[in-house]
C-alpha cells in the first residue's frame, strides 16, 4: 500500500491541514490519540497495536534504516519507561482489565527467569550437590553470575518478609537454587 502523504490527513496540522487550528499540545489526549489511530488504520494497520507491535517486533531487515534505529533507540531507552506508565495506570482499572496485563507480565518473567535457570543447570552439576560448605559457597557465586534476574528477585522478595532476618537471606535463596536444580 503506497501512502499519499500529500493528503492533508498527514499534514504536520492534523486531519484537515488547517494551519490555524490548535496546536497540538491544545487538542485533547483523546482526539490526539484518535488521530493516531485513523493514521495506523490509513497505514494498513489493522489495530493502532497492531502498528505498536510491528514497530517493536519487526526485524532491522523489513524496515528502513531510520524506522530501525528509533525502533532500537525505543527499546533501549523509551521502552522501559512505558512499563512502569502501564502498571501505574492499570491500577484504575478493572481487575478484569488488569487480568491480561498481569498474566503477560508473569508469562515474560517465568520466560526471561528460566532461560537462566536452564543455562545455570547447563553450567554446573546440580546433581553433584554435595554438603560442604566450599561447594555451597561456590554455587551461590554460580547462582549470581549466572542468574542475575532470579537471584536479585528473590532477594528482594526475602527482604520484604519479616520473618526472614536480613542474614538469613541468601540462605534462603540457595535453598531456592538448589531447589530448582533439582527440579
């Protein structure tokens, strides 16, 4: 689908093109995004996220070279900052609506968590747990280095519990690694 980008719909003034109309930092969020909207559907979008999810997800191969570096800039930078917008945001909304942004966010971690567990069992022999405390000490270096995300979560969730003390802690998460090598 080849774009006119003569038509006034795209013109830098909004649908129209009129050069007195309001600024867009005058129009309401909700018009904008409506704006914004119609443009994805003219662009051959089906959805506004459809639009969102190619320019996140498509390969540097099948987009120009400016469209790859702001998709690679926006990763890298913006992305991230979107996050925490949406869980802020979603706490007005339903528990229904909030369902599928939860379950998505789980879904990621379980994902992103154990691609490390599976690389850590890779790299050691969790099945040659032995007692020493040598052997302890070395897995937990192991554990960090090799699970950062994993170890730094369940850190934080046994500083969040009172009836572990604070030096108890990286006990209970070598009891955690160890319990997932052997699972």
């Amino acid at each position: 689908m080849d774009l006119d980008f003569d038509d006034p719909a795209f013109d830098e003034h909004g649908p129209g093109g009129s050069a007195d109309r309001q600024s867009p930092t005058e129009i309401s969020m909700e018009n904008r995004v409506g704006f914004l909207v119609d443009r994805a559907k003219a662009a051959g979008f089906s959805t506004f996220d459809d639009m969102i999810e190619a320019y996140y997800t498509t390969g540097a191969s099948s987009q120009p070279q400016h469209g790859t570096d702001q998709a690679s800039r926006s990763r890298r930078r913006r992305l991230s900052d979107l996050l925490p917008s949406f869980f802020s945001a979603a706490r007005g909304w339903s528990d229904w609506e909030r369902r599928g942004l939860h379950l998505e966010l789980l879904r990621g971690a379980e994902q992103t968590l154990m691609e490390e567990v599976k690389a850590f069992r890779e790299s050691m022999s969790c099945a040659d747990e032995s007692s020493t405390h040598r052997h302890a000490e070395d897995m937990m270096q192991q554990a960090q280095e090799k699970m950062p995300k994993l170890w730094s979560l369940i850190m934080s969730l046994t500083a969040k519990n009172p009836s572990i003390a604070a030096t108890d802690r990286t006990n209970a998460v070598y009891r955690t690694v160890v319990a997932l090598c052997e699972s």
